[in-house]
C-alpha cells in the first residue's frame, strides 16, 4: 500500500475537550497492518486535543510546528523532529503552541483507534 496524506481529508476529534484538531488516518488494520494503526493528527492554532489516559501506550512523532506535551503532569516542549513514547494509564495532552499547524504522527495499537 502506497498513500499520500494531502488525498486523505482530516476528521475533526470530536471530544468536547478538545480544540482545532483533526485526525488522518494513515494504515490500519484495513490496510493489512493487523494490530496497530498509524494516524496523524493535526492541531490548528490554539488548538489542543483532550486531556486523557487510556490504557494502552502509543508512539508519537512530530512532523511539523510547536506544541507542548503534557505526560503525568510535566509540560514538554516538542517541535518538528521530537518523538515521544507515551506509556498506558498515563495523562497526556498535546498543545499547539506555535502560529501554524501542529502535525504529528501517532501510533497506536488498534484497540487505542477511535
């Protein structure tokens, strides 16, 4: 399988905490990767996604823009090029914190996609 993330539209996290962001999926198990599911997710300008725990852990990788992550309670600056494991049963959050879209690569088991 062979994609392109500019043809695929963006659905809109529709968390009533969350702000301005927006998921694409990228492959899933649809796409013949059977246990885990990698999206990218696109916070616009003060923009947030909800802040949650879950019990599975997932991978993050920041393609482009400003943004702060919050895990247990720690605010982290992250910026293009910053990746972060994020563990299960942890509080975590991102946060656009820059003046053009915050984009980042997260993977998830599939049991994680919503």
């Amino acid at each position: 399988m062979i994609g392109n993330i500019n043809m695929i539209v963006g659905n809109k996290i529709t968390n009533s905490e969350a702000k301005n962001a927006f998921m694409k999926v990228l492959v899933s198990p649809e796409n013949g990767w059977n246990d885990y599911v990698m999206r990218v997710i696109e916070v616009r300008e003060s923009g947030y996604t909800p802040k949650h725990c879950h019990p599975w852990p997932h991978i993050n990788y920041v393609i482009e823009g400003k943004g702060e992550l919050l895990i247990d309670n720690q605010i982290n600056v992250v910026e293009s090029g910053s990746y972060a494991f994020v563990p299960s049963d942890t509080l975590h959050q991102f946060r656009n914190i820059g003046q053009s879209v915050f984009k980042f690569i997260c993977i998830v088991p599939k049991e994680g996609h919503r």
